[in-house]
C-alpha cells in the first residue's frame, strides 16, 4: 500500500489522506470511455493527473495549483494540526458557563425567635444549570442573596447541602447518556428545584424578609468552603461520641450538620453511640428551633441541651448522662467569629482532654479544581 495524495469532490469530505493501492487512484471523473465527452464534463471534475516526487500519483486540480500548493492546502485543510484542537478534548465542568446569579422563587419568612428569622427560598440546583464551583455543597458555606438586583446580602444557610439522589438524572445527561431507544436530539438542560433555608437576624436584609412574589429574588455564587470536616472526625467508629458546641446564629450551622444526616458533606450523627448539642442564646426567647429538637434527637440522636446564663463549661459539668472516652470523642465548635465564645468552647476541650476539634474559625482547604487533558492521557506523544 502507499499513501495517495487526492483532491476531487468524491473524497475531500473524508480527509486529506487515503490508501490506495500502489498502482491505482482515486476513481476518476467520468471520461470518453463512459460515454461523455471531456469537454462536456463539469469544470470541478475537469482534472488531470501528475506524477509527483517519490512516485506519488497525485490528483491536481484545473486550476493549475502547483504539487506544492496543492500540499500545502491539504496540510491546512487536516484537522489534526489545527491548533485549537487540543482544547477540543480537554475536560470541562459542566454549566462553567452558566450565570452566576439565578432567579429563585420566595416562599416565605417565618420568625423563630427573639431577633431571629427564617427565610425559605425554591432554588436551582440542577448540575446542568449550577457550576460546582457556585453549588451549595458544603456545611458553613454562605449564600448571597439580593433583591430586585438590590444590595447583596450574606446569610447562612440552616439548611444542609442538597443529596447528590436529586442529581442523578442531571448528571446522567451531562455525560451524554441515553436511554433504550432514544433518538439523539438536542434537549433542554435539566431543572432541580429544592428548598433552601436561610437564618436572619435583626436589622439584616429587610428587603429579603418583606419580599414578595411581586418581587425579583436572585441567589449567588455560595462563600467560603464551609466547615473542615474531612478530617478523622469523619470516621464513625473512630469517634464514636460528638459534641457539638453552639452560640447565637451559629445555631443555623449547627441545624445544617445535623439535618445532613448520612449526606457525604455530613458525620453521620445518627451512627454514633452519643451526641450533644449545647446551645447558648442571650436568652430564653432567642432559641431558635425549638420545635425542632425533639426530632433531632429521636431522627439524628442528636440530644440538645440549651443555656442562658451558664458557659459551655456548666453544660457539660451538668449533662451526667454522657459516657464518653476522651480518645473517641470529637467535638464542633460554631460560633460564628466570636472568639470569647470559641474561647469558653476550647476549655470544655481541654477540661475533657478532647484533642479532635473541628472550628468554623478554621475553614477547609480550597478545592483545587483541575482540567485534565484526556487526549493527552490516552494517547501520550511518541
């Protein structure tokens, strides 16, 4: 076999190069022997052939292109040296170039406690719609949130993460999957729409708490990276006790870990032998969820014990039904930047000698988002 170089209608839609036998061609445009004159035939497929260096038969065309010429334009014409064609297989996310900010529907403001509210909004978490990178996928992320494209707003979720299970049909369309007799046709990206639950205080965003249907809410791109929890608090059997500690609107972050339940961006609460809630608020009237936590305890066995007064130090002094091993246990602590109160938190560690601690002071490591080369990985050069 040898390489043939070719130029006629028949087989420029198939690529510069093709294999021939040694001694033949490309077939030629119909000629005397068919039954048409030469001078009838259409000017395209008036072409003659040249020998070409190296015994090469080459097609050229009427136009009286040059070997040289006519090489050079199928070099050109080859789509494996175009330049741009390395970005063609290089691996994207998915939705990278979606608009950060969405319209959301508003369902409504419900007051929990003294200075606090509650906000709950129907967003878009389709995978199709919603870049990772803007997605609500960490416990102590922070949502913006803005009305009638007004001030931005940063509030914090006591909601957990959305379940991957509402995912599953955006992400099967993201990689092109199809069911049985499907027709491959262009199709709308997948909507998801859940719930979002978003906590207030006093004299913070008012437009968002007045809002209406009248009005144009728009969510954001969620803050931060949330709570470092890939860390070995994560092991369920290795810290079989956690105790959660909590002051003021931390009680929002708090309520977000423990509703995450078996979600992977949760601990798994309801699998250990024992957890605690301590909640300190100003006052009575200021615990948020109270209706609340007789769930947590029976769904999540997760106990709450609330103070006003006392320091998280009183709280655990006081709760004499925790059995627990200081090697096994692990304890959270949320407060929001309030360093007295992380301060009063750590010396319940140390008093306990709980050395696994996880603070929302301390956020996880950024998420190094890469794009991998898949041609290059598949086929390496030579």
């Amino acid at each position: 076999m040898q390489t043939m170089h070719c130029s006629t209608e028949c087989c420029r839609g198939l690529g510069a190069m093709r294999q021939v036998a040694a001694h033949g061609s490309c077939k030629p445009a119909p000629g005397p022997a068919s039954g048409i004159r030469a001078s009838q035939q259409p000017a395209q497929l008036r072409q003659h052939h040249s020998r070409a260096p190296g015994g090469r038969c080459v097609v050229a065309a009427a136009t009286g292109m040059t070997f040289e010429e006519r090489e050079q334009e199928e070099r050109e014409m080859d789509i494996r040296r175009l330049e741009e064609r390395e970005s063609w297989y290089a691996a994207r996310f998915i939705a990278e170039d979606a608009p950060e900010w969405n319209i959301c529907t508003f369902v409504g403001a419900e007051q929990l406690a003294n200075g606090l509210t509650m906000v709950e909004l129907d967003i878009e978490v389709s995978r199709e719609r919603i870049c990772l990178k803007n997605a609500y996928r960490h416990i102590g992320q922070i949502a913006q949130v803005r009305v009638n494209s007004g001030q931005e707003h940063q509030l914090r979720p006591c909601s957990a993460p959305f379940p991957l299970a509402l995912q599953e049909e955006a992400l099967y369309r993201a990689k092109g999957d199809m069911e049985q007799g499907e027709i491959k046709t262009a199709v709308e990206a997948t909507t998801v729409i859940s719930r979002l639950q978003l906590l207030v205080p006093d004299g913070e965003a008012q437009d968002l708490v007045g809002a209406s249907a009248a009005d144009t809410v728009e969510i954001g791109p969620f803050k931060g990276t949330g709570l470092n929890l890939r860390t070995p608090i994560i092991n369920v059997f290795g810290y079989r006790t956690v105790i959660i500690m909590a002051e003021g609107t931390a009680i929002a972050t708090a309520k977000a870990l423990i509703e995450a339940g078996s979600c992977v961006c949760g601990l798994n609460l309801a699998f250990r032998e024992s957890v605690r809630l301590y909640y300190r608020a100003p006052n009575d009237a200021s615990v948020a969820f109270k209706p609340l936590f007789e769930s947590w305890e029976k769904d999540f066995n997760c106990k709450v014990l609330t103070a006003t007064r006392e320091q998280f130090i009183d709280v655990f002094d006081g709760d004499d039904d925790l059995e627990y091993e200081p090697a096994t246990t692990a304890a959270v602590i949320l407060t929001n930047g309030d360093e007295a109160a992380e301060k009063s938190a750590l010396l319940v560690c140390t008093e306990a000698e709980i050395t696994e601690i996880v603070k929302d002071s301390e956020e996880a490591p950024e998420t190094e988002y890469r794009a991998m080369r898949t041609h290059q990985a598949h086929n390496p050069p030579s």
